[in-house]
C-alpha cells in the first residue's frame, strides 16, 4: 500500500510539474494533448476505518470498502469524429495494476445519440453503477446490492440445503463440497467494482428517453474477461426524464453464472448454462435547489442445481433496498444518509426453512467538505446488523479524502 501510494502521489506530483503555474499545485482538470485527441485523468482516494471484523463492507476484492487505497488513470484516444478507444487503469491496497475498463466506443452517427462500444464496457445494469467512483458517491460505504458479498459463489455449489445453510453471514469466505474446494469470497448480487466485457449499444431520444443493451461474457455478480461457461448475459436498462431534476429507470439482465466446472461437477455433463442469474432493478432520483434523493431496488434470483437431500428445490433469491439523500449547507459543505437492507428467501434444511443468508440492514450518515473544487474530505459513521453469521453488529466511523483531475 505504501509503494502504490507513493507511486500515485509522485504521478500526481510531476503532472502538476509539467503544467503552468496555478495557484493550486495540483493539477485541477484532465490533461489534453496531441491537438486534443488524447485526454488524460484520474482519480486518487484514501479511506480509513477500523477493523471490520463482521466483514460487512468486504468487496468481492477481498478488500474493505472503508480502508481502501485507490488510484486510476483513464485515458481517452479520438480518432476522428467516429472512433473513440477509452480505457482505466486502477490498483487497490497496492495489488497489480489492472484495466477497469477498455473498449472501443463507434459513432456512425456524429450528429445522433447513437454509439456502440465493445470491450471492457461500463455497467448496463442499474443506477449505482454510474455513482460507483468515490468522487460521486454521497457517503464513503456503498449500498449492499453493489457490494455485500453473499455465500454464493460461481466456481463451487452447495451438494445440498444443509451445506448451504452453514454458510450463511460467511460470504467473505464461504466454502462448498462441489466444484473448488478452497474457501473464496461470495458474490454480491451486482458488483460495483468490476467491469464486464461485451458489446453494449446505447441510444437517446433527444434529453428525455435513454436506453441501453448489452451482451457481455460474465454477469451482475460476476462479470468476466474471459468466458468460463458456455453463455452469455444479455443486459438492459431505459430511463426516462419526464421533468426537470427526475430520473425513472428500469434494468433487467439474465446469463449463467456457475462455471461449467462447477456445473459438470454437480450434475455432469449437458447441463451447461442452465444455472442463470436473473436481475430486475428499478431506481428514482429527484434534485431541487440543495437537495438531492436516490432510491433503488435490485432483485436477483440464482438457479442453483439440485443434487444432494434436502434438496434446494427453488431459486435463491434476494431483494435490496436502499434510499440516499445529500443536502448542500453551503457551497463546498454537505451532509448525507443512506439506509439500506438485503433480505433472502427461504430454503428447507434439516431444521426446516430458513433464509438461505442472513439479512442485514445498514445506516449511513455523513458529509463531504471540499478543500478545493477537486479536493475532497468526507466523513461517516455506518452501522450494521445481520441475523446471522460470526459477527452481527458493527458500528463503524471513516474519513475519505478524494482527489481527481
């Protein structure tokens, strides 16, 4: 972490050096060269917390959402007015340096919102996805739908309602008898952290209606680089603004998301993309003056095979709520909250039904000051609750600062 973190701050540091002298040393918006072909920006946040012991803000990184070091670089290449490749570079807690996102962006059109894009391609799937970097998300956690990691995993199953009730609050490192047998982390219902690769095709009817579409190798949950079944996810959202300051979307996405080794291992050969994950989501927003509110909600359901008794005989599914909101104070000064909960349905054990996992709600309050236009502290205290699990309260106090340019 401390060499990631001087390599980012040096980075940031000889930019700043390259550029005329400003009365702010950093640099304060994204480098353009090349006769404003190539652009060039990024982002550096540190957050701290203490020790999460329930494991509640764990990322499907392995990492807490509350004590992260993040840097990325993206960088954006024209190539005349129809060709666009658009890339992001990103490390956290000093691992390996990895591409976010990176893909190509077409535009048969110049004067239509109509545009393809094929690679590592930004979420279809959702409103978070789009508020997910630290610079535009309210409070320093993030909602359970795009990060609270369940027992479920893609590359190992549960033989029956037994093992799968064992695990339940364990996502953090879950284990299961079919498929690999080493503990690994769950998998949230959409994770906010990585990118999918695919084709996604976007168009806008004037300012009012938005949609999307998208094809992509992996899912929500899981997204892939590299296909590891014999499926792929078709994903889709559409927005509307019917008035000033209000957002109305809705998104669907369904595709495999257990690994055909996985797969083969529960129930042999033939069956391969059968266990599908399937996902609804619907999200508001409404901003006024110094208000700002967001609401969403993200069902998902997972078909998980039948093998061993009790028999898991229905889909594992769960449903997440959260409602923000921020109020400005005064320029450069806000405050915000979140309340947030994820519930599941119940399977049948040896001891009757139960919910598959624990459910948990958390609170989220906090603010944000900016030292400069793009220099900012944000504080917040997060509570949670699980019933179920090692762990099934955590109170927890972060500070953030973010910088971008």
């Amino acid at each position: 972490m401390k060499l990631a973190l001087r390599a980012a701050l040096f980075a940031v540091l000889a930019l700043g050096h390259g550029r005329p002298a400003h009365p702010q040393a950093l640099p304060s918006e994204p480098i353009s060269f090349a006769d404003g072909r190539v652009t060039v920006g990024g982002d550096v946040s540190i957050s701290v917390a203490p020790e999460d012991t329930g494991f509640f803000n764990y990322t499907d990184y392995e990492h807490s959402a509350l004590r992260l070091f993040h840097a990325d670089v993206t960088t954006s290449i024209g190539m005349g007015g129809h060709f666009a490749v658009l890339g992001e570079m990103s490390t956290e807690n000093g691992d390996r340096l990895e591409a976010y996102a990176l893909y190509l962006r077409i535009r048969p059109w110049i004067d239509r919102p109509f545009d393809i894009q094929a690679g590592r391609v930004p979420p279809t799937f959702g409103a978070f996805g789009r508020h997910a970097y630290s610079t535009d998300n309210l409070l320093i956690g993030y909602p359970l739908a795009y990060q609270y990691l369940t027992s479920l995993r893609a590359d190992a199953l549960p033989v029956n309602a037994d093992e799968l009730l064992s695990m339940r609050g364990r996502g953090w490192l879950s284990q299961f008898s079919l498929g690999s047998r080493e503990p690994a982390a769950g998998l949230p219902l959409a994770t906010a952290f990585r990118w999918d690769t695919g084709v996604q095709v976007h168009a806008a009817a004037g300012p009012m209606v938005d949609a999307t579409a998208a094809v992509t190798t992996g899912t929500l949950s899981n997204p892939l680089f590299a296909d590891d079944n014999s499926g792929r996810q078709i994903a889709g959202r559409l927005s509307v603004h019917p008035l000033a300051g209000l957002l109305i979307g809705a998104s669907a996405a369904r595709g495999p998301f257990v690994s055909n080794t996985a797969a083969r291992g529960a129930v042999g050969d033939g069956h391969d993309g059968e266990f599908t994950q399937t996902a609804f989501g619907g999200d508001i927003e409404y901003s006024h003056a110094y208000y700002l509110v967001r609401a969403e909600t993200v069902f998902s359901e997972w078909k998980v095979p039948a093998v061993g008794t009790p028999v898991i005989d229905t889909p594992l599914r769960a449903l997440a709520t959260y409602v923000e909101g921020r109020y400005k104070v005064r320029p450069g000064l806000y405050v915000a909250a979140r309340l947030d909960h994820l519930g599941f349905n119940e399977v049948t054990g040896s001891l009757g039904p139960q919910t598959w996992e624990a459910p948990v709600s958390r609170f989220e309050v906090g603010g944000g000051y900016s030292i400069q236009r793009n220099l900012l502290l944000k504080v917040s205290w997060q509570h949670n609750t699980r019933d179920g699990g090692r762990v099934t309260r955590a109170t927890l106090g972060a500070a953030q600062l973010v910088f971008w340019f």
